[in-house]
C-alpha cells in the first residue's frame, strides 16, 4: 500500500470500518495513495476523519 509512510491512526481505523473503501484506496496508483494520505494529515477530528473515509470516491 503506502511504503515508508506512516498513516495516521484515525484514518486507519476508518479504512478498517469500511473495506469497500480500503479495497478501493489498495488499488490506486501509489501518487493518488499519497495525496489521499496527506489530505488525512490535516484533519483534526474523528468526525472529519469518518466523512472524509465515507467521501473518498464521491
């Protein structure tokens, strides 16, 4: 998936409450994985986190 990058926990943890969104996320390319990450980095709050796991492909 993501080499030699630390996820967050917060984003990991809602990756592993939706796996249709992780199986998506596990195939895109490692540039698009990076970005989605780094957008991750920024939010602050568990409510943010969940929306932007749920609106990732929206």
């Amino acid at each position: 998936m993501i080499d030699n990058h630390e996820l967050p926990i917060g984003f990991t943890m809602e990756l592993a409450q939706h796996s249709d969104v992780l199986n998506r996320f596990a195939k895109l390319p490692q540039t698009e994985q990076n970005a989605i990450v780094n957008g991750a980095k920024e939010i602050k709050s568990r409510n943010e986190m969940r929306n932007y796991v749920e609106n990732m492909f929206q």
